[in-house]
C-alpha cells in the first residue's frame, strides 16, 4: 500500500503558522483579509492611513492565535 507524502502538509502548516504571526505581528494589515472594516472612527475613509494604536480589534490578535495553532497542530500531526 503507498502511503501519502508529508510535504503538502508541512507547507499548509507553514502557510498558516505564517499568516498567524503576521496577524499577531501586523493586526491592521488583516482586516481586508478578514472582511471587517477598521474599530476606530479616527479613520479617514479618504486616506489610506492605518488606524491609531490601539484602535484594532482583539478579534484581529484571537484570528492570529487560531491561523498558529492550526499551522502548529498540522505540523506536530504530520511529524
């Protein structure tokens, strides 16, 4: 019986274990990923800016946390 190749689980971990820690690292930058427009109505729709500190919603950081776990729990599977 052949058995199936690990590599397309470890670059799906690695995938998601990326874009947790971008998402811890840089929370504004998923909102357009994630669909959500941003908390803060300091935010000029007719700038590009990004939101003041602290206007980003803890929702952006438990994405983060989840996208880790799932990239970290695909790679301990497959290991």
């Amino acid at each position: 019986m052949a058995t199936f190749s690990p590599t397309p689980a470890y670059i799906l971990g690695t995938l998601c274990l990326a874009l947790g820690i971008n998402a811890i690292g840089r929370p504004a930058s998923e909102y357009p990923w994630f669909g959500l427009p941003f908390e803060s109505a300091a935010v000029s729709t007719h700038t590009n800016t990004s939101p003041p500190s602290g206007a980003v919603s803890p929702l952006m950081y438990l994405k983060g946390i989840r996208e880790t776990s799932y990239g970290l729990a695909l790679i301990a599977l497959q290991y």
